[in-house]
C-alpha cells in the first residue's frame, strides 16, 4: 500500500489517497473488509438509539416539570427508527450489499446525525449539542465505512455547519474553543482512520501472503509427490505412506531404514534393444540424440499403460517393462507379446523418419519377480530374479525385429501365436549354459500392413520433464491469483466468525487460552505504537489551546497544570522515540527497545497519555454513548490485533514448513539428477521447455559387477530366501552411496545400479570439463573403484560369502541427457560407455580392468598398471580387432586427488534413505490435517488418492 511515515522516527503521517497500486487488489480488499466495516456501522446506529434513548431516561427523571415538545420527540423516534432499519437493512442483506453500497449507507447515517444536531433533537438537559457533535465526528472517522477522503470532507462541514450558527449567540472565545475541540477531534479521527486503514491493509496484504504460503506449500507437497511417484510405482509409496501414517505418532525418521521389496509371481519380464543405436549416437547431436530418445521412450511408456505394463527402467537404449505388476494379470504373457510387436511396428516408423537402419530386438521371459528400490542415491526402480537375467539373456541373443521367447511364456500363451524355434542357444552363451529352450513369435500379416504408419495413438506430443521443476510452473499471480483470491475470502470469513474467538481468545479478558502465545504476542513490536503517541499529543495541544481561551480563575495552578501535563507528554514521546534518535543514550535506547517489546509496558503508556489527556478536561461528565464507541472501538481493535497475530504466527509457521519439505524436495531432486543437472532444471525460465542434454569430451565411465552375486541370488531363490539377498545387496550399495560423502569424491557421479552393477562417472559437470587438470576425476573415478573393493570387503567380512568386485573403466565422448515425461531419467550414452560396460563383463573378479587409452592417461596420475593381453570385445573387435586391456595394479605415493579443494563438499551429505523422505511426505501431510482443522480451505486432491 501507499503510505508514508516520517524519515527516522517511526511515525506514520496520513495521506489522502491510501489505495494499493494495484486496481484488482484494491477491489479485492474494499470486498473483503466489508464485513468489518458493515459491522461498525451497525454498532454506530446502535450507539446512537442507545443514547437518545439514555436521553430521554434523564430528561424524564430529571425535568419531569419540563414542557414535553411532541414535534421534537417525533422527530428523535423517527431517526431512531431510522437508525433501527438501517442496522436491520445492514445485517441481513449481508451478500447483497457492494463496498460502494457501504459508502453511502455511512454517508446516510452521517447525515442523520448532523441532521440531528443542527435541528436541536441532541440537546438534552444542557441545550449544547457539542457532545454529540464530538461523538460524530469520532464514529465518522473510526466507525462509519467512509474513505478517509469523504469522513475528512463530512467531518470538516459537520464542525464547520455547527460553528458558523454560535458566532451569534457565543463569545468569540468560546467559538474558537469549541473550533479547536472539532479540529483536535477531526485531527485524532484523521489519524485513527489511517492508521486503523493501514493495519487493516498490512493484515490483507499478510492474509495474501499466507494464502499465497499456503497455495505454495501445496504445490511443494504435490510436487514431492509427483517426485516419489517418478521414482516409486503409486502401489509401493501407498504402502510406505500407509505404514508411516499408522504409526504418525511415535515415527522416528532414523528408524525406517526398512527397504520395500515385493514378490510376484506370474509375470511376464520384457527386455527391448535397439540395434544401430551406437551408430545413431555418433550421427546425431546430443540435443537431437536426447529429444529422439525421449519421444521414443514417451511412446514406449505409452504403449506401456496401453498394454498393461509397468515401465521399469532405462538402460541406455535398453527398455525393460513386466506385465502383471501390480495388479495380476491372466495374459501377462499376451500382453508383453503385444507390447512387443507394438514397440517393433513404432522402431520402424522412427526408422523411416530418421531414415537410419535401426530396429528392435525383444526377449520375454515369464516366471516370478522381486521389486523395489534399493541405496542411498539415484533411486530407481527395479525387478531382480533369475527370470529377470533370463528375460535380459533372450533379449541378448536375439534378433532384430523379432521377439525372442522362453518355453515359459510359450506355455503361458496357450497358442495365441504362431512360434518358430529360436535357436538362442547358438547366439548366447548363458543360454546354451543354462540350456534354455526360446522361440520367436512369427509375423503377424495384420501388422505387416501398417509397419510403415505411425500407430495412431502415439501421435500426441510428447511430455518433457518439466512439471517437477519450480521454473517450469507459472508464478502464482499469473495463474493462481483467482484460486488465492476465492481463498482470502473464505480465510476472511473465517477469521471474522466466532469460531477462532472461542478457540483461542478469553473472552472477558480478550487474552489468548495459550500461554505461549501470549507471551509471544506480548513480546510483539507495535508499528503504530509510535504513531498513536503523537496523535495523543497533538490532541493534548488542541486541548490546551481550547483551555488557553477560556479564562480560568486562577491562573498559576493553570499554567503550572498545563506545564506539567505537557512536560510529562515530551517525556512519554522522548521515551518512545529514543531508538530513533542515535544522539540519545545507549540505556534510553534499550529501554525504548524493552518498551517496545513488552506489551504490559505499552499499556503503561497508553494509560499515561490518556490520564494527561483527561485530566485537562474541563468536566467530570462521562457520557454513555462517547464510553460505549470508545469501548467498542478498543474491543474491536485489541480482538483483531490478536486474530492477526494468529494470522502472521500461522503464516510464519507455514513457510517454516515450506522451506523444510522444499529441502526434501531438492533432496529427491538430487537423488534423482546430478547437481548440476537439477540445478539446470530449478533455475530454468518458464518458456524454457527445451529436454536437457549435454556433449562432453572427456568423460570417465565405470561399471563395477558383484562378481558370483547373480548365483548367489538364485541359489537363495530357489530357497525362498530372495528378499534376504536383496537386504545385503542394500547394504552393499548404501555402503557405495556412503562414499559420496569423502570430499575427494566429489568429481564422481553415480549414473544408476543394474541388477548387482554400479554405473559412475566422472568428469559430468560442466566447469569439471574447464579444469587445468582435465583428467583429475578419471583419477578419483579408479580411487573411487578401489575405495569401493574395500568397501565390500568390509561388509561381507562376517558373512560367509566371498563376493569380489570386477571392474572396467573407460573413458572419451558421451552424450548426457534426461528423458523420460513420467519417469524422469538421467543417463549418458556413447561408444565410451559401450566399452566400459564391456571391461567390465570381460573382466577378472577382484581386478580393475582399463583399455590401452585409459592406461596412458593412468599411468601420468601414479597408477602402476599390468598388461591383461588382447582380448575380443563386442562391438569393437568387429570392426577394430582384438583390444588390448590393462589391470590396475597399485598406486605409487602420488595421490590422484592432490589440489581438490572440495566445492562440492556437504552438497551430497546428510543423505536419506527413501523411506525417510516419504516420511517426511507422511509429516508434511499430518500438518496439513492440522491446520484444515483450522482453516476449510479447498485443496486440490492428491495424486496419491487418485
């Protein structure tokens, strides 16, 4: 709002137009408050009635000789009853009734009793209407819904059409008397209006702020929902969020370290491939590579839901889904089939897009799995069981453009397809190993005909990752503005109903049932404290001047009164203003600050300047009608400062909470990205819808296998005992997570975990890239494989099982991106990452393994490397012979990570398990419960409950 108050002192001086800037704010607020303001005017009418009606009492009991004037009293019942409809108009068409309505409403009532007071129906026993003059000009300013503009014209013509009448009939002093009195009244009511207008704005605009809070902090509660949901399937966050909620009131974060693992049975497993796809990688830009790959995925999740699937995970170009999961599904075999022809029949029409030879190859294995997420970091997703590897196998040996199947899933068909023998064994070793018979699904002659046609469903664009990112949601004025103005206004209601009275105020002492809250309240700085004082000061000089001219009997007891009541005045005010002035002393400044802070010392006060103020009155007359409209004025005023003290406690509360479950959010918003990237997203403009990708150079690439845990896992299967392995395979990776916390760490990215496999690199972020020493993180990147062969020594030391890890590191050019609309995924993708992946699955249990490249760079940082030899490497030695290898053997006294200087340090630290950010979803919306007990506003359901 606009308003102004006197530079260094504190004190408000009222303006003449006190609107907001803004047209539709103004609006809002003239609305808003006309609860407020009809109800003043009601009081006033009734304050009014009450007095003639006192009037007629005394005039009756007092004169009853007194000739009774039957026009005067007609005319005083009629305004009576004039007032009397006014209040029932007024409070019973409460919906009807505009602000503008409001206004002229409360110019009739002032003109009613003006009209009064000039035709000589308010003289009572003493024939001087100035009593009742001052109650007007009071209620036009503080109790009339008048604009401050209007009761200063009113107020002025009232004084002005009283005064001119006495020049005849009063001495002149006594004129300017009575005019001084009019003017000090019109003067404190020009204060008092404004000040009270503008606490009233500073709630509105408070008001705002805490709907527009509120608005936020649901946006942030769905949006972390939206988080869980991208990382968890809606049936397994419903169970973490349904145990939580049970046991909400003894729930210690620390104590779910608890992993969610389910076990289904009759599923369908399908792996997708897409062959040429390293050729495509080295033919597009990283930018088209990334959109290419989100439009196809988004089609594939489509096709997903379509046929009863559930999306898993990315793998580079690898797409794995299950049917039957969660809810059972009797032809989960049928539907990956289908799934399946449909991901081919879209691959080819890509394939004609691109005009690049490109194709799917499928393998679908049916049996049993488990699910869950596991670690610390990089949530996701995932299925283990010795199906899922056979399903990974069928695709591995298969053949582009048909769907590779087990014997298991011909039985589930029961038929539906025409088959022919696979011959997997001859293309794959685990399944000439395993001796598992597959088959291929022949072609399907009614999906031959539209291969070329785009499949009409997949023809809506597709989603980008953007609706987990503040940049991506509109800012709330632009698209909310009618949602928290729908809110005020039932906020306002509210807080104008007696509800909030009865739970939190006494309603006597119009202190708060709280203790602590009244404490607090106590403690409150009073902005218009200061303001007040001067008002009571200047009322304190215009009532002396209107002593000054009448003359007194004695006039040394009065000047010596009026010397020390204004003395004692410039102390009040010396005293309230010291902390403005840095030329007072320092102990007057603190005890101007305790003042301040210490509502019982404002009363003090107060109660001063009030008694200096009486105690210059010329009559000890206490008129009824001028005690009740201060009264009631008083009443309303402390009633609500206390409501709006709740308001700005309950606003202050809520971005605490904001704050706190935003935190969560960036929390699983790194856990899902690497920091860069999610900063990438958070800073991001709205208009900026472009995916994220990024080329690097310079990349490290390291995949680590936990060597003879796969059979590990089958053996405990087979023993019903998979859940167990999977609870030491937590372990296992949480402890790997754990390592991110080492500053010396910091240039390694964990990418994501396949099966028993760890997937980091290093080198990602993008000043990394601009470093003087460019291959520093590839260095950290082996200490960080090191550090993890220690790590699982350390964890299966008291366990029977012997675990090692095998190790391949590579490094050069990748292509980085996110895609997924629904399932937002960070992954990097290249020949780099292609030959990492293979020094790992050609490598030695226990070894590092790097190629000839790698060991070059190696071997400048102080590693000590041994030659393996040359060995054939898929997808290399076809068409570059037999690669050479090297084993890290040992690091001389140089250490990799000399000169870091840890920037990124506490960045990764403090990390949660994921149970432990659902649990704080789980608080954050017990809060809310709390607060709708307070507050019915309408909320926008959960994505959780839908």
């Amino acid at each position: 709002p606009a308003h102004t108050a006197s530079p260094g002192v504190g004190v408000y001086i009222p303006t003449l137009l006190h609107t907001f800037k803004s047209h539709d704010l103004e609006k809002l607020y003239q609305q808003h408050s006309s609860t407020q303001r009809r109800n003043s005017l009601a009081i006033t009418n009734v304050i009014d009635v009450v007095a003639k009606l006192h009037m007629l009492v005394l005039y009756l009991a007092l004169a009853p000789e007194a000739s009774t004037d039957t026009l005067r009293g007609c005319l005083t019942g009629m305004f009576m009853v004039l007032a009397t409809v006014l209040c029932v108009i007024v409070l019973t068409h409460k919906d009807s009734m505009s602000p503008q309505w409001l206004h002229y409403a409360g110019l009739a009532s002032w003109l009613s009793q003006t009209t009064q007071v000039l035709g000589g129906l308010v003289y009572g026993l003493e024939k001087d209407p100035s009593w009742y003059l001052l109650f007007t000009l009071f209620a036009t300013y503080t109790l009339l819904p008048l604009p401050l503009l209007w009761a200063i014209c009113a107020g002025t013509l009232s004084s002005m059409l009283n005064t001119l009448p006495t020049l005849y009939s009063h001495s002149l002093m006594q004129v300017f008397a009575k005019g001084l009195l009019y003017l000090g009244m019109n003067t404190a009511g020009l204060f008092i209006h404004y000040l009270t207008d503008h606490a009233q704005r500073q709630v509105f605009l408070e008001t705002r702020r805490c709907i527009e809070g509120r608005l936020k902090l649901e946006q942030e509660n769905q949006r972390q929902e939206r988080l869980v949901l991208s990382i968890l399937p809606r049936f397994v966050a419903l169970e973490m969020i349904a145990d939580m909620g049970a046991m909400e009131d003894d729930l210690n974060p620390q104590e779910f370290h608890k992993i969610y693992i389910h076990q289904y049975k009759d599923v369908s497993i399908l792996f997708a491939d897409i062959k040429g796809f390293t050729l495509l990688s080295m033919n597009l830009s990283a930018q088209d590579l990334v959109r290419t790959l989100n439009e196809l995925f988004g089609r594939f999740d489509r096709l997903a839901e379509e046929h009863h699937c559930l999306r898993i995970k990315i793998l580079g170009d690898c797409y794995y889904c299950v049917s039957g999961v969660p809810e059972p599904q009797r032809a989960h075999a049928r539907y990956c089939v289908e799934m399946g022809l449909a991901m081919i029949n879209t691959i080819r029409y890509v394939r004609k897009q691109l005009n690049f030879d490109m194709d799917m190859r499928i393998g679908i294995h049916s049996g049993s799995v488990l699910c869950g997420v596991l670690g610390l970091q990089k949530w996701q997703f995932d299925v283990w069981s010795w199906d899922v590897g056979i399903a990974n196998m069928l695709e591995a040996g298969g053949i582009p453009g048909r769907i590779h199947i087990s014997r298991a899933t011909l039985d589930c068909l029961e038929g539906t397809y025409k088959t022919e023998e696979g011959h997997g064994r001859d293309r794959n070793a685990f399944l000439r190993k395993y001796n598992i018979d597959t088959f291929l699904i022949c072609p399907q002659q009614d999906r031959d005909k539209v291969n070329h046609i785009e499949p009409p469903k997949v023809q809506k664009p597709i989603q980008t990752w953007t609706a987990f990112t503040n940049g991506s949601m509109p800012t709330l004025w632009q698209s909310n503005s009618r949602e928290i103005n729908k809110r005020i206004k039932h906020a306002i209601e509210l807080r104008s109903s007696e509800r909030m009275h009865r739970e939190h105020i006494t309603p006597l002492t119009l202190v708060f049932k709280d203790t602590n809250i009244e404490d607090k309240f106590s403690q409150m700085r009073d902005e218009m404290f200061n303001s007040n004082l001067v008002c009571s000061f200047i009322l304190l000089l215009f009532l002396m001047a209107a002593q000054a001219l009448i003359p007194a009997p004695r006039l040394f007891p009065a000047a010596l009164q009026f010397s020390v009541f204004l003395l004692a005045h410039v102390l009040l005010l010396l005293v309230a203003l010291a902390e403005e002035f840095k030329w007072t002393p320092s102990s007057l400044q603190h005890f101007c600050c305790w003042i301040h802070e210490n509502n019982s010392a404002r009363n003090l006060f107060t109660l001063i300047a009030i008694f200096i103020n009486f105690g210059l009155a010329s009559t000890d007359m206490v008129r009824v009608d001028d005690v009740l409209s201060r009264c009631i004025f008083s009443i309303q005023w402390e009633a609500t400062a206390r409501l709006d003290f709740l308001w700005r406690l309950q606003a202050q509360q809520e971005v605490a909470d904001m704050r706190e479950l935003r935190e969560h959010n960036e929390c699983l918003l790194y856990n899902i990205l690497p920091v860069h990237v999610a900063q990438h997203f958070l800073d991001r403009s709205k208009h900026d819808e472009d995916l994220y990708s990024q080329s690097y150079d310079e990349v490290g690439v390291m995949f680590a296998s936990i060597a003879g845990f796969d059979e590990y896992f089958e053996e405990k299967e087979i023993k019903h005992e998979g859940v167990e392995c999977l609870r030491l395979l937590n372990e296992i990776i949480a402890g790997f997570d754990e390592l991110f916390e080492e500053p010396y760490f910091h240039h390694v990215e964990k990418i994501k975990t396949i099966g028993s496999c760890y997937m980091a690199a290093s080198g990602l972020a993008p000043d990394k890239q601009k470093s003087m020493d460019e291959w520093n993180h590839l260095s950290e990147l082996v200490l960080f494989a090191l550090a993890m062969q220690e790590t699982l020594k350390e964890i299966i030391r008291n366990s029977t099982q012997r675990f090692q890890l095998r190790v391949g590191i590579a490094h050069g050019p990748v292509v980085a991106g996110v895609i997924g609309a629904t399932k937002p995924q960070y992954d990097i993708w290249g020949s780099t990452v292609n030959l990492a992946s293979r020094m790992d699955s050609t490598g030695v249990s226990g070894r590092i393994q790097v190629p000839e490249a790698t060991r070059r760079i190696l071997t400048d940082w102080g590693f000590i490397l041994e030659l393996r030899g040359e060995i054939f490497v898929k997808g290399v030695s076809e068409h570059q012979g037999k690669v050479r290898t090297y084993f890290i053997r040992t690091v001389r006294g140089k250490m990799a990570n000399d000169g870091t200087d840890g920037r990124l340090a506490g960045q990764t630290g403090g990390r949660m398990t994921l149970a432990e950010v659902v649990f704080s979803l789980v608080q954050a919306r017990h809060k809310e419960k709390m607060r709708e007990g307070n507050r019915r506003f309408n909320r926008t359901p959960s994505r959780l409950q839908r």
